[in-house]
C-alpha cells in the first residue's frame, strides 16, 4: 500500500513506537531507487526519536582504490560496487550488541566522494537503529542477509522526473558536468533504479508521489 509523503513520516514513527514498546533494540530500514530521498526519510525518522542512531548503507562503497581495480569506477552505486557482506556483519551487531558495547560504522562523505571508517555510532544502550540504502530488499547474494535482520523494511518512491532532477543537480554539485551528470544518471542511476524496484514487493510500507 502506497502513503502520500506528508502522512507518512506520521505512519512510520507510530509503527517505531510500537516496535519500542517490546523488548531489545528494534532495527528499520528504508529502501528506494536513487534520489527519491531515502536519506532525508531516513535522517527525519530518527530524529523523531531522541538518541536513535544512523547506519547508511552508503558507508560501505568500496574505495575508489578498490574501484579502479575492478574496473568498476565508472559504475559506482550499482549493486556489485559495494562491500555487502561487510554491511550484513554491522547490521548483525547493531541487533546484537544492545547493551553490551558501543559499534561504529563507516559513513559516506559525498564531498570526498570515499566512505570514512568510523563515521557513525551505535551507542550500546542506543533502542532504535535506522539503516537506509539502495539494495535492502535485494534477495540475492550476501544482500538476502539483509531483510530478516530487519524489524521493518520501507521503500521510498517518487516520480522519475523528479528523481532525475534531483540526481543530475547532485552529480553537478559533485563536480561533473550538466553532460556527464546527465548521463551517468541515464547509464548507472536508472538501471540501478530497476534493480531496486524489483525489491519493492518486501517492503511493509510504500511512500510515493512525491
């Protein structure tokens, strides 16, 4: 079922707040297609919630470095560019590790355009951990790890108008031109975006139309 964006911030923290009502820590994730503001949906939820932390699944690009060996530099973002099962292994501590010890997670510097080790942090007695990222719902490979470690999935929508304009603005903004920002978002940003959709049936809740 489909929400409209100003309802559903509303719908997310009322089923966070029954999730905390139960026991231990209580991990939800929000998934989406590229630009159609899963960071911002993310970001907005935990701070609805004193002291929740933040586990973007950004943090786990592989290096540049690691990037150009593989040949794969000019397709960053897509799902093989990624350290998943390193992901899978901070999701299973943050469920793990509530009221034992603090975890850190790397974080994505899009200034730098580089993942920064140790840019987050899960407090130990932290309840509510919001994680967010393009392949949550992926079934396949190290990501099918992913869902059952999940209290909630969430997939963000939005219309591919929108989503382009956003993302051709992030690409200038990250020092390409209105030309390559325009078409990297046609060549690796949309067939990305295909590969998330297919995910979409595995998510509790739909935000779209934004």
């Amino acid at each position: 079922m489909s929400y409209a964006r100003d309802s559903f911030l509303d719908l997310l923290v009322g089923d966070v707040t029954a999730l905390l009502d139960g026991p231990g820590r209580v991990v939800v994730g929000i998934t989406g297609p590229p630009g159609a503001g899963k960071s911002t949906s993310a970001l907005a939820l935990a701070t609805s919630f004193g002291g929740a932390a933040y586990l973007p699944m950004d943090g786990f690009h592989l290096s540049n470095a690691a990037l150009e060996r593989l040949g794969r530099r000019d397709r960053k973002g897509a799902i093989d560019t990624f350290d998943a099962a390193g992901y899978v292994v901070a999701l299973q501590r943050a469920a793990g590790e509530f009221g034992r010890r603090d975890v850190y997670v790397p974080a994505f510097d899009r200034s730098l355009d580089e993942p920064i080790a140790a840019g987050h942090v899960i407090p130990a007695e932290c309840r509510l951990v919001v994680t967010e990222g393009n392949y949550l719902g992926v079934p396949d490979g190290d990501w099918a790890a992913v869902r059952p470690l999940l209290n909630r999935l969430y997939y963000v929508d939005c219309s591919a108008q929108v989503r382009r304009e956003r993302l051709v603005a992030r690409h200038i903004e990250g020092g390409r031109s209105p030309q390559a920002a325009q078409a990297w978002v046609d060549e690796v940003d949309e067939p990305n975006a295909r590969v998330i959709a297919t995910t979409r049936e595995f998510c509790d809740r739909v935000l779209a139309d934004c």
